[in-house]
C-alpha cells in the first residue's frame, strides 16, 4: 500500500532554475511569490479537504519552495522518495508550463506505475496537447473538481469505469485518449470544503512544514485566503477568467457563489488556527448589493476580528466602506484601474473615469482603511509609451487627493509575462493590437526556457514592441520613485536605493540583450552565467518594493497555541456559533 493516495506537485516556472543563467525581471512583483511563482493554487487545499473527508491521504509536497529555501535541495531525490498511487501536478498558471511538465517527467522516471495527473485552467485550456505527452495520464478539466476527484480515486480504488468520471481526460492501457463530458459545473460552491486545518494535520502527519508553505516566507508573514466565487460577470479583455473565457472553456455560463454565511463561516474557521490576516478572493459586489450586505451582517454576528483584505473590481463609495469599517475591525482594499489612461481603460472593457478613482480612495480612507494597494500595468490595448508614463505619473494627484501620508500604494508593472490563455485578446489577438509569439503549450514551455524576462514575453503590441514594454516599465517605475521623493513619502537613502535597483536591473537587462547577439554558442552560455548573480540581487524587487506588500503579522510559530486549540475544536467538533 502506497503512503498517499494521491500526492499534489508545485513545480517552479522552470525546471531547475537553479542550474540556468536566467533573469526574470519584473512581472512578479506585485504578487507573493517570488519570481518562481512559488504560491500554490487554493485548489490543492479544497481537494485535499474533500479527499481526506472521503477517507483518502493526501499530501501536499511544495517542489518549488524547497528549491527556493535551498540550492543542495535534491529534487528528484524527493521525488523518489515519495509513494503514492497518483500525482497531481497543477498547471494552473501558464508561466509553469516548463516546470510542471519536466516535474511530470521526474515522475516518471521512478514512479512509472503510478498516474501523472494534471489539473488547472491552463490544463484545461490545453487539455488535448497536454493528454497526448508521455508523460500525462489524466488531465481534470474545470474550476471546481473536488468531487470530480473523489469520483475518480474511488473508481481507481474500486477498478471501475473512468468513462463515468466527470471532466476527466485520460488514457487507457492502449494509451488511446478519451474525452469525458465537462458535465459537473456547480451553480453554487457552498459545497466545497475550505480547511487549513487539512494543511496542518498534514504537515503533522508527514512532519512536513517546508514542503506544505504556500509560498517562500508564509511562515514568518502567514497570509491565508479564501474565495466569494468561481466564474465572473465581467470581461476584461485580458482576463483568463473573465465571462466569455470561462462560458467558452469552462462551460460555466454564470459566477458559482459561496453564500455570505458560508463565507464567514470560513474566515472564522481560519480564525481558530491564525491570528493572521485573510484575503477574500472577489469583490463582494459581485453577487450584488443583497450578497455584500449579508457578508457584513453576518460578520458582525460572528465577531470577525482578523484582518481582512478585500478587493473591489469597480470603483465602491461611503456606503460600501461604512459597512465594511462598522462589520470589520481591520482591513485592506486592492482595487486594479490597470491605466489611468481612460481610454485604454475603456479599450479593456473598464468603464469608469479618473474622478471614480479618486471618489473610492477618499471614500475609503474616511472609513477607516488601513492600506489601500493601487495597481498599473504596462502592455496593455491601445497604451503608447506615453499613455504609460502618465499612468505613473498621476500617482502624484492621487497621493494629493489622500494626502502623501496616507497608507496608498501603487504600483506599475508589466501586466504579465503571456496573456492569458482563453482571454478575449489571446482569442483574438490581432483585434485587440497584439502579435503572440506563442499559442500552443509548447510554444509557452520554450519561451519560459529565454535567459531575460523580455525574452519570456509571449507578445507585443502595435503602440508598442516588446523592447519598449520592458523599457516603459522601468521608465514608469523610475516616475513613481521620483514622485514619492517630491512628496516627502519616501526619504533620500530610499530614493537613492530604489533608483539603484531599478537601473541596475535595467543594465542587466541591457547586457542579456547584447549577450544573445553572440553567435557561439558555448561563448553565449558562459557569458550568460557571469552575469547570472547580478540577477539573483534584483530578482525579488525590481520595479516595486515587494516588501511593501507584506502585511504586518506574527509568525506560524506565534500562532503555535492557537493552531493547538484549533485543532482540537476540529477533532471534537466546533460546535455551533
């Protein structure tokens, strides 16, 4: 008998990034992880809940973490130590195209009995490239496949008749590829079990906590979400998830919503193991002024007394922000205008103007917000080299609108390293002003495998080529420094740092360039790696200060008695609220 039943996989972006000359620039600054996108789905955690409900083990095994914390960090001796029936590798995110394949192969390579499983949006996106490689058994398509997956372990179990498994893809023992219907889409996710005490229990069990971290650095800034939706009603033009990607794809014709008391049946829950803040995945709105109102009623029923970071997709005013400072005692908004360029706002499908923007910043500061994270992109329809620089430079009348010590903060970054796979401009991409350099899988896979970040784009627009989005970036970058200077935000030991990062990974990226000019080969390489420590130091902060992203909090280890206590409340169960 195998020790797990069924073992989940976080590969980096690349496999094994630690062994390539590789600079990755900007396009994760704005997000937890490191560059290596290191931050497993939340999936792993829903499925792990309904498969140990179920009576199977699980094991969540976080490769790319592992690799991060340590350069003698052996891979495939890890691997080979594993044993389980089935691993499930995610390729959620497109940018692990390379590293979740080349885990897959590792797999395989000491586990070949066993079943190679691949889930995730861009698994289901690419499903029939993906099913036909050596190296993949099984890919479950979908947004929601905890109860697909149940069905197909016990059928596994069971040896019965995979043909009846909703969403899966698979192969038979003659490698002939069959296509089950897309059939299990949920109008509601009330179902879906959310416990981090899953996680807990299993690092217990496997004694474990390096390979469970959701990301580099969770257990010193433990960070936790949870989500109000699955699907969306807007249609942001370069949005994977956006309506028409998951109708076309997904076969999802309207958002599933978790109901307001679920929701905070949730964070409660959290609350029981962390006394750490929780992110709350979608705009409360979306479900309609009813759905947010509830949320906050049942809020302050509870006691909510963790902070919360919310989001908003549209611009929100005192009534909303009222409710939220009356229901919650501390939170955090993030709101993505992506351009202050109207017009390219209004080209991505983002309707509202400049006095929106400011409307929602003062609203929400006079009703208690803490932080407010405001977020530019560069790349983007109709956005020229000018178009951008003004975004960032508009960071001063918004800094006048709250005042400069007000807790705001923006940033401006390339929107992404490809567009999003099933999003309306990667559908069509020549209509919306783009030129891709990549449209199969493996196209992606081997643009991840380029030395420079702007190598790694996987387009260009008409208003600008892929050497003035990388230029553009940094010139926005260099803007906001200097405005944040003028305005007293930032002192000139902090100017003077920042200005030093940015222009040195602006050198390097200079240097890549001229290196990939050089013919041989072997010359090419050996250049590539003397220049490989200059971009480990800017890696992690190149445009933006990621530091400014951590919210302030204890440890896991300071939570130490409340994980005790919350356990145990699990174990004889929590009763009622």
């Amino acid at each position: 008998m195998a020790s797990s039943d069924i073992v989940f996989l976080h590969a980096p972006t690349v496999y094994d990034f630690r062994k390539k000359p590789i600079f990755y620039g900007p396009v994760s600054d704005v997000v937890p992880s490191s560059p290596v996108f290191e931050m497993y789905p939340l999936g792993f955690m829903t499925m792990s809940s309904h498969l140990e409900e179920a009576g199977f083990r699980t094991r969540i095994v976080n490769l790319a973490v592992q690799m991060l914390q340590s350069d003698k960090f052996d891979v495939e001796k890890r691997i080979k130590s594993l044993d389980a029936d089935v691993y499930a590798i995610d390729l959620h995110w497109l940018p692990h195209a390379h590293g979740s394949l080349e885990i897959a192969k590792i797999v395989k390579k000491y586990h070949p009995d066993s079943i190679v499983e691949f889930g995730g949006f861009s698994s289901s996106y690419f499903c029939d490239e993906l099913i036909r490689r050596p190296e993949v058994d099984m890919v479950m398509r979908g947004d929601s496949t905890e109860i697909p997956h149940v069905e197909m372990m016990r059928t596994l179990e069971n040896g019965g008749d995979l043909s009846l498994v909703p969403n899966l893809s698979w192969k038979d023992r003659d490698g002939r590829v069959h296509k089950n219907t897309l059939s299990y889409v949920p109008d509601t996710i009330d179902d879906v079990k959310f416990d981090y005490g899953t996680m807990i229990k299993n690092v217990l069990r496997h004694r474990d906590l390096k390979g469970a971290l959701p990301w580099l650095g969770w257990d010193k800034n433990p960070l936790t979400s949870v989500f109000t939706v699955r699907g969306c009603g807007l249609n942001c033009a370069e949005c994977g998830g956006s309506h028409s990607a998951n109708k076309r794809l997904l076969c999802r014709n309207k958002p599933a919503f978790r109901s307001p008391e679920k929701l905070v049946e949730d964070i409660c829950a959290i609350q029981d193991y962390l006394k750490s803040p929780i992110f709350i995945i979608g705009d409360l709105r979306q479900g309609g002024d009813d759905y947010a109102s509830r949320f906050f009623s049942e809020a302050r029923r509870q006691g909510v007394k963790n902070h919360l970071g919310m989001e908003i997709f549209l611009p929100a005013g005192d009534e909303f922000f009222s409710e939220m400072e009356r229901s919650i005692g501390e939170y955090t908004m993030e709101f993505s205008p992506d351009s202050h360029d109207e017009n390219v706002r209004k080209a991505m499908g983002k309707n509202y103007d400049n006095a929106s923007i400011e409307k929602t910043l003062r609203s929400a500061f006079d009703n208690g917000c803490q932080r407010f994270d405001l977020f530019y992109m560069t790349g983007l329809p109709e956005q020229t080299r000018e178009s951008a620089i003004y975004s960032a430079s508009a960071s001063k009348r918004l800094w006048e609108v709250t005042g400069p010590e007000a807790p705001l903060f923006i940033y401006n970054a390339p929107f992404a390293p490809f567009v999003d796979p099933g999003s309306r401009i990667f559908e069509e991409p020549e209509k919306w002003g783009y030129r891709l350099f990549a449209r199969t899988l493996e196209e992606h896979r081997v643009l991840l495998d380029n030395p420079s970040w702007k190598q790694v784009l996987s387009y260009e627009t008409v208003w600008m080529d892929r050497d003035a989005i990388a230029e553009v970036s940094y010139d926005a970058a260099q803007v906001l420094t200097e405005t944040e200077f003028s305005i007293g935000r930032i002192d000139k030991e902090m100017y003077d740092a920042r200005s030093e990062r940015t222009e040195m990974a602006r050198t390097l990226m200079h240097r890549i360039d001229d290196i990939m000019r050089i013919s041989d080969l072997t010359e090419r390489e050996a250049k590539l790696w003397e220049v490989k420590a200059d971009g480990e130091r800017v890696m992690l902060s190149t445009v933006c200060n990621k530091k400014d992203l951590d919210w302030k909090t204890g440890s896991i280890w300071a939570n130490t008695p409340r994980v005790i206590s919350g356990l145990l409340k699990s174990a004889f169960g929590r009763g009622r609220r």
